[in-house]
C-alpha cells in the first residue's frame, strides 16, 4: 500500500574509501530464518531479558489464545531489557488480551459476509483480495484478523480457476490485492505462478501486495522475489506494514531498494497502537523513516474493535488530535489518511479531522 518514491538510499551509503569486505559465511535464506522464529513465551522473555515473575503468567494466557511468533531479524530491533519497547508491545502478549472488553468481537470487519470465489473477498467495486496463504511471519498481537479461520478460505490448487473464471466475469475488478495471512510468506514458485495466471486477465491492471514480511524478515526480497515481480505486465505496489520507526533499518531500506528497483511503488499501512505509536513525535518520525526508505504513507488505520486487543485502543478524538498535529509539522504528502473499515460500505472510511 505504497506510492513510488526515489530511493535516496544508495547515495548516502556511498564511502570515499573502497572497504575490504570480510569473507561472509553464507546467509541463511528467509525459509530457514522463518523456521528459527521463536515461538513460546520463555524464548522471547529470556532472548530479551525480560522479568519471568512479571511477564510469563500473561504472555501464557495471550499465547494459549494467538500463539507468539517473532523471527530474529525483528527481535534484533527490540531493546534488550525494555519491557515499553513499542517493538515488543507488538509481539509479547499480556494478561488483558485473556479479558473480554464490552464492544470488541472476534470479527470486527465481518469479512465472512464477502467471499466471492474461494480464497477470493471481494468488498470493494475494481479490486479484490486474493488471500493465497494463511500464515504469517509474525504475529502481532492487535491483528484484527486473530480469529479469521484462515484455513477454511485457504486457496488450493483446484480453486484457481474458480477464481480465474470469477475474475474473467468481472471487469470492473481491475486490481488484485494479494493478502493472507501474509501473501510472501508463501513460496516464490506459488506466487509466480499465481501472478503469471493474473497477466493472463486482460482487464488487470495491478498487482497489489499487502505485506509485513519485508519489513520482519528483510531477506524475504530475494532475487526469485524480484524476479517474477519484474515480469509480471501489471503494474506492482507493495503496502508494506510498519507501525514505528525503530522497524526500519538498513536491512529494511536495502530491501525497498530492490523493490523500487524491479518496478514496485511502496507504500505504507500503520495501525495506530496505545504504547506503541500514540504520540505526535512517533508518528512523524515514522513518517519520515518511511520516505527515507522509498516509501510513502498511504493509510493510518483508526483501532479496530478485535477482541483481545483492547489494552492497544486509542480513541478517534485521540487519533484524529494526533493527525491534525501531523499536519502541522510534515509536508502534506507524509500525512497518512486516518481511515476505518466499516461493514458495509464501498471503500474505507476516512476520519473528519474537524476544523483546525
Ligand atoms: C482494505 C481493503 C481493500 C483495499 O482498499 P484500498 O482503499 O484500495 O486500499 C480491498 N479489499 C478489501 C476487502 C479491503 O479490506
Ligand atoms: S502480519 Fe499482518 S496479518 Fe499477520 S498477524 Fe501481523 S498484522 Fe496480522
């Protein structure tokens, strides 16, 4: 959910001096760093010397619920010892995510309510959500899709032409928006195959992509990545999401940059998050580690009413003061639209900011 940018990346990491360059041993691919993601309360307290006696008895009752997943190259950007790290609030559940708050349900966006094709939501008139993998590579405690029954609306090899027909039956679709879970938590050979099927409907014309993956595991944009992205016909643009500044590293932009540079625009979705982005200094700061990184602000997302989440809410007189004070420091163009998805109607809602 991004626009292009220039990447401004590659001119300030240019040195006078040519470096020798220590002998490397081979990186592990993104699979195999996926695959070492920890995965229980124990490993992340003890990775990040976090307090048991204070943090093990919530984080069971919120795993038990939406199990923990952190893979390394996230936790390597979370400060060692600090409990209020707004990286850690995403990932390390706590005891109120077991409490049950008045208003807040297990499927908020009733998505169930829009399924066109197997594996095809389609709520909106010229785009579609094509929702090729249930997993994800992290998993972030506000989510509001922690209880969507993925596995029932999985695509499987004999619903792709159920889909293509459906798409085929539908001109005024001329977007497709691969989701999930996490759509590049999916194999490359799935996904070229997926995009090469998708060429093929004359009336696309993008290739959307809603994903968290580049910005978690940076080396998920391997040159198989770029390469079917790069031959694909349609038009490409990534909706990366990132919540807070600390997200991005050189890893991260080095990873846009290969983006950007097989044709892809880059945008960005947020959510805003009680102790994680609620403040008028993290949210411009996440807007300019954005464009630093080739990336534009497309959508910040008002706190959908999930259940379990409660404990990240931020009220929309609060969002939208915030907002309101973005304006007042950034160009218009780093303001992202503060938007809520409401059942039912044509696009996303965007938020009155008032009068200023
Ligand atoms: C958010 C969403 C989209 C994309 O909306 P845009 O405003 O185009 O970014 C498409 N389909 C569904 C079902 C969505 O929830
Ligand atoms: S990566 Fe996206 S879909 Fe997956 S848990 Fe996080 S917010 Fe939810």
């Amino acid at each position: 959910m991004i626009q292009r940018t220039p990447s401004c990346i590659e001119a300030r990491n240019t040195c006078s001096e040519p470096k020798l360059v220590p002998v490397t041993p081979a990186e592990p691919g993104w699979q195999e760093i996926l695959s070492r993601s920890i995965t229980t309360p124990s490993q992340l307290l003890s990775r990040l010397g976090l307090s048991v006696d204070d943090w093990k008895a919530g984080a069971d009752a919120g795993h038990a619920l939406f199990p923990i997943r952190v893979p390394e190259p996230y936790l390597d950007r979370i400060e060692y010892g600090n409990p209020h790290d707004p990286l850690l609030r995403q990932v390390l559940p706590i005891d109120s995510e077991a409490q049950a708050a008045p208003g807040f349900v297990s499927d908020p966006l009733q998505e169930d309510a829009a399924i066109a094709a197997p594996g095809l939501i389609r709520k909106y008139k010229s785009r579609a959500l094509l929702m090729v993998t249930g997993q994800c590579a992290i998993n972030c405690r506000y989510c509001f899709r922690r209880h969507f029954p993925y596995q029932e609306h999985r695509l499987g090899r004999e619903d792709r032409e159920k889909v293509v027909d459906t798409l085929m039956a539908s001109p005024e679709i001329n977007e497709i928006i691969l989701s999930g879970g996490d759509p590049l938590a999916a194999n490359d050979r799935l996904l070229a195959q997926w995009a090469s099927l998708l060429d093929s409907v004359p009336h696309l014309r993008r290739l959307r992509i809603h994903s968290r993956l580049p910005v978690v595991i940076p080396g998920r944009v391997c040159s198989e990545l770029t390469d079917w992205l790069s031959a694909s016909r349609l038009q490409k643009v990534l909706v990366v999401h990132i919540n807070h500044a600390a997200e991005i590293d050189s890893a991260t932009r080095t990873a846009m940059a290969r983006l950007a540079k097989a044709g892809v625009t880059l945008l960005n979705q947020s959510v805003i998050l009680r102790g994680v982005n609620d403040n008028t200094t993290a949210l411009c700061n996440l807007s300019e580690a954005l464009f630093d990184a080739g990336i534009m602000p497309y959508y910040l997302h008002a706190f959908d009413p999930v259940t379990g989440a409660h404990h990240f809410d931020v009220s929309d007189q609060r969002a939208t003061e915030l907002v309101r004070e973005m304006q007042g420091q950034l160009p218009g163009f780093l303001v992202p639209k503060l938007v809520r998805e409401l059942p039912g109607q044509a696009s996303k809602t965007t938020l009155d900011l008032g009068r200023r």
